[in-house]
C-alpha cells in the first residue's frame, strides 16, 4: 500500500506543509483537507515536495486548486524542493512554473 503523510508546521506570516512519500488517489482526500487549512491559516502557504517519490495527476490538480483558492483569497502558495520524478513531473506539465517562488520572496522561517 503506498504511504503518504502531510505535516504542517507555522512560521511567522506562513504555513509549511511538508508532504512525504506518495501523492496520488488515495492521497486526494488528506493532500485537500491539508492544503484547505493551509490556505485558510496563513497569508502564505509554503508546500515542501521534497519528500516525494510520486506525484500524479490527482496531486497536481489538487495543488493548483489549492493555488487558485489562495489567489482568490490574495494568498499566496508556493512549491519547493521537487526533485527527481516529482520535479520532472512539474516541469512538463508547466505547474512548476506556475507554483515557483518568486526570486526575491524569502521563504526560509
């Protein structure tokens, strides 16, 4: 069975969610309830994949919703740390891009 988990931690003006090991289906549910909170809780939402293995169409979806909803509510969310499959993943799709820091944000706690 393919384990994933989301943490989330606060740091002063964010939330940093750190998601570990598979983000597919099965994940929907818990990556959505996570991200939601995120999104309510802080002005900026900082969404660590660098514990990833896989990444799906499922979890990209749920990340650009999670993205739009902050832009609505004049939030901000970010992704950091893709690497391997995950990051390769970002790229071709073009949600990478989309969810980069800006270069002058300063996103360390």
């Amino acid at each position: 069975m393919p384990h994933f988990e989301a943490r989330t931690s606060s740091a002063p003006g964010r939330i940093v969610v750190t998601l570990i090991g598979e983000c597919d289906l099965a994940a929907r549910d818990e990556l959505t309830a996570v991200l939601t909170s995120a999104v309510r809780g802080a002005p900026v939402v900082v969404v660590d994949v660098g514990g990833l293995r896989f990444l799906d169409s499922t979890g990209l979806h749920t990340l650009v919703t999670a993205y739009r909803s902050a832009r609505t509510d004049g939030r901000r969310l970010y992704v950091v740390n893709a690497d391997g499959a995950v990051a390769s993943v970002l790229d071709i799709t073009g949600v990478g891009h989309l969810l980069s820091p800006p270069a002058d944000e300063q996103l360390a706690g």
